[in-house]
C-alpha cells in the first residue's frame, strides 16, 4: 500500500507523530501555512500537489480541514483522496462538540495550537495582511491590537506530542503580546489519526 501526504504545516507535529514508522507512508509534504492568506491559490497549490502523485501513490491523505475554499477536493483530483472533517484546524484537534462549547464560554477566544504557537505573530500578521503596512513605514501591531480589542483570551490546545512545554511558552508570549489571559486544555489527534486510517481503506478498497 502506498499512502501520500499533503498538509497544512500546522498539523506537521502531529501528523508525524502519528506516522512514525508507517511503512505505508510514501510521500509527505508539508505546504507553508501563508497560503491560506491566498484561498483561491490555496485551492489550486493542494490540487496540483495530489494530481502530482497520480501513479505514484493508492490514496492521498490530505491534511487540511475545509479552511474557506477547500471544499470538495476529493471530487476533484485524480488520485483517491481522504479530507479532514471539520471547518478548520481547531475544529480537527477538539472536535466539533467541544470546539462550540469553548466558544461558548468565551465568544472572544483565539485559539491556538502546536502549530499555531511555532508560526506565532508573524503568522497572524500575514494572515491579516498587515505585513505590507510596514513597507508604508506602520507598525503592523498597531493595527493588531485594533482587532483583538474583541478577544478575551487565548486558549491552547495541548495536543499531547511534541515539546509541549516550548509550543505553550510560545502560545503565553503571544498572548502576552496581545495582554490577553491564556488557558489551556487538551485537545486531540484522534482525527486525524482517523482520517490516515480512512485513507488507507480507501486504497485498500482500490486495490492498493
């Protein structure tokens, strides 16, 4: 059986975590987080990216929950694919249920995660596209603190891998940075250890 990757490098610690010797894993690759800044290229990059192992591969995994226009991958590229169920990357790690119930508790929650706290405020600067406000001489934080006035706190979503101690040092001094409180709870790889599995009954059922 021959099983690619393509994700999001949020989900890189867990997905290798969850991989580590699997034989069945032919091909990884990880695509930087700052596409999601560009969705429509977003789309078309992870399209080319599992067309790109059609002969090479029995199924693709890929490692993106919908994330804005990512919708219906799988009906579209020419290699079986599995996606992630779930709007987005929080979504995957606490599961729907959970992920309603602590935007329950604090509707002005930023959550965050391993891959979150690595990419850290360069990443949410890009993702707002305030990274060309210092070419026009601003400070970018200016404009980052205007719309985080709205939020509360942050939460850190421990996914139980990694160098957990180092990711959620990084997730408080992003929150300190935005002088917000931080919490922590545990989150979970579950599903995406789920969505592996599904793909590799998927290129077991096509005869891979």
């Amino acid at each position: 059986m021959r099983i690619g990757i393509v994700a999001c490098d949020i989900f890189k610690q867990e997905i290798e975590f969850i991989t580590q010797g699997d034989e069945d894993i032919v091909h990884k690759e990880y695509l930087e987080f700052a596409l999601h800044v560009y969705p429509e290229e977003m789309r078309r990059t992870v399209i080319e990216k599992i067309n790109a192992l059609a002969g090479k591969v029995d199924a693709v995994f890929v490692g993106y929950a919908t994330c804005q226009k990512l919708s219906g991958i799988p009906q579209e590229v020419s290699v079986p694919s599995v996606m992630l169920e779930g709007d987005d990357c929080i979504s995957v790690l606490l599961g729907p249920v959970e992920y309603a119930r602590e935007k329950g508790i604090c509707t002005g929650t930023w959550f965050s995660s391993p891959g979150w706290a690595e990419q850290g405020m360069a990443a949410v600067i890009k993702e707002l596209h305030l990274d060309s406000m210092v070419d026009q001489g601003y400070d970018p934080m200016y404009f980052v603190d205007m719309i985080f006035d709205a939020y509360r706190r942050c939460l850190y979503i421990d996914t139980g891998i990694g160098d957990r101690e180092r990711c959620e040092a990084l997730s408080r001094e992003f929150a300190a940075q935005l002088k917000l409180p931080h919490d922590t709870r545990s989150g979970s790889v579950d599903r995406l250890a789920e969505g592996i599995r599904k793909t590799k009954e998927l290129a077991a059922a096509r005869g891979g």
